[in-house]
C-alpha cells in the first residue's frame, strides 16, 4: 500500500540522545534529589510523598516521608542531612517549581531565585543543577522503582499506616539495610561533604525559611501578609525610610525582620478597623417607551385631544 502510494506512513520521531556519564568519583561530590507521590501505604492510608536523595558515587541514601513536595518538607529535609552528613557540593534536581522558577520572565533574569536556590546557593554555597530531563538524574529515577517494589513490601509486613510511623521505620531500620545492600564503592576514598561552619549552625533557622523583601513607611512599619509590623525605636541598627527589610517566615511559623544582618524589634499592629459596608442599590430611571405614529394607542390620545 506504501508502494503504491495508498498509505502514507507517520515519520518517526527521532529519539534525543543521551551520552553515558560516569559517576563522580567522590562522596558527597552531586548528590540527586527528587519525590516520588504514591499509595505507600496501599489501602492502610492516603497517597503520599517520599522525598529521597542518592549520592552519585556511592548510591548511600537518605528517605523522608512528607504530605507534598513542597518548600517546607525540602527545607526540612535539607536542613537534616547537612546537619548530619554536611554539605554537599552540588545537587541534581529537576525542574518542578520548589527548585526552578518555570515562567519566560523569570528564566530571562538570572538573578529570579526560588527559596529552595536561595537557601542552597546563596546562603550555604552549595550549587543547584537543574535537569532538563529525567534521564540525566536516572539514579534517584531507578532508585524509586527499586523503593515502590521493596518499600511498599516492607510497610506492609511492619504494619505502619502514617507518615510518622514510616519516618522512624526508615530512620532505625530500612536505610541502613538498603544502603548495606545497594551502596557501590565509590573511585576515591575522598569525602568531600564540609562541615557547617559555626556561623553558618546558628543560622539555620533563617536559611531554612521563606524570605521575602518589603519597604520600611514613613511611619516606620512594614506590611506582611496583611499585617503591620511596628518598628521600635531600641535597634540594633540604623533604619531609614524606604530601606528594605529582610522578613523571614521560619518553619515554625515564627517572623523575623532583617536589616544588614541584624535582626530588628517590632511590634505587630492591631488590624486596621474594617469598612462598613454601605453600599445603596439604585435602580436607573429607565426611558419611556414611545409608541409608533400609528400605534392604536397614539390615535386614541389624539382623538382625545380633538373632541376636546
């Protein structure tokens, strides 16, 4: 039929081409991160993510389980394994939201952070990849399908149902045993993980939040989420109107204002009293309507006036 010109066939599309890469040759050197949303805990409980990163020399894992993908979960997350392990030099991650500002505007300026970049290349120097394709983190990629055959498995047999339950299964029983299994020697014996430096420890709980800018008034307050924060006269330094000021929203909901490093006195406002609502309904004056010259009414209003 293609001979004889009765069928024309679909041209293929032609696959991109992946090249190989070799792993890094030391610990700590990439470490790839991604989540993973899926009945975990089949029918015992609601759908779920595991958020999970592998190093790529060595494959040692870290797993938490969270509600979503969020900035808060990968804060917190982050903030765990530097606490323990320290810092790795770079890490892999796609292109989903929490780590890649998606928008055309955003991506023409470089200077466009999202908080998970913040926090990572700007306040503690560790570099962010972005993926432009799932097979270029393929070890967290395999590494999920490993986890949603074994894991789900052994979720089941352990009897766990929550996500509290599950984090300390993982933390005192399963990772040890998966990294025992799967963990691969890496080409240097090299860990090049540093250790948080003493000023860099006291202020993880400002790295690990959201942080966004706001002028100083006239008046000296700040407006943050509909409510106004006094500055105090007592500060630990010079303010002047229309600086801008640092607000930090911390993981455990608490606010802070930042100047040039220092942390401001405020009070928070009562609201704003709410406007009365007093809006009047008014009905518009409609026109008239005129009946035609020689409508039946229009001929008996000048009969009328005739025979009068």
């Amino acid at each position: 039929m293609i001979s004889e010109g009765l069928w024309k066939p679909k041209q293929k599309k032609k696959g991109k081409y992946h090249a190989w890469r070799q792993r890094k040759a030391n610990q700590g050197e990439m470490i790839q991160y991604d989540g993973s949303y899926e009945y975990w805990f089949e029918d015992r409980g609601e759908k779920c993510c595991l958020l999970a990163c592998i190093d790529d020399a060595s494959n040692r894992v870290w797993l938490k389980f969270d509600k979503h993908e969020g900035v808060q979960p990968t804060f917190a997350f982050w903030r765990e394994y530097i606490e323990r392990f320290g810092k790795p030099c770079s890490i892999y991650v796609d292109r989903f939201s929490t780590y890649s500002m998606n928008s055309k505007l955003a991506q023409e300026n470089d200077d466009t952070l999202t908080q998970f970049q913040r926090a990572m290349e700007v306040d503690l120097n560790i570099e962010v990849i972005l993926a432009k394709t799932a097979e270029a983190k393929g070890r967290v990629e395999v590494l999920f399908k490993t986890l949603q055959d074994r894991l789900i498995k052994e979720l089941r047999l352990a009897g766990i149902n929550t996500i509290e339950e599950a984090n300390k299964f993982l933390e005192n029983v399963y990772i040890d045993k998966h990294n025992f299994k799967f963990m691969v020697e890496p080409r240097s014996k090299a860990n090049l993980h540093k250790k948080l430096r003493h000023k860099e420890r006291n202020s993880l709980d400002g790295i690990f939040s959201r942080q966004y800018e706001r002028v100083v008034r006239n008046d000296f307050t700040i407006s943050y989420e509909k409510k106004y924060y006094q500055l105090t006269s007592n500060q630990p330094v010079t303010i002047c109107k229309k600086d801008k000021v640092v607000v930090e929203e911390r993981m455990n909901d608490e606010i802070k204002l930042r100047l040039r490093g220092k942390y401001l006195n405020y009070e928070v406002l009562p609201e704003k009293p709410k406007k009365i609502n007093n809006k009047i309904w008014v009905i518009a004056k409609s026109k008239a309507h005129k009946p035609a010259p020689n409508h039946p009414w229009r001929q008996y209003q000048n009969n009328r006036v005739f025979n009068n």
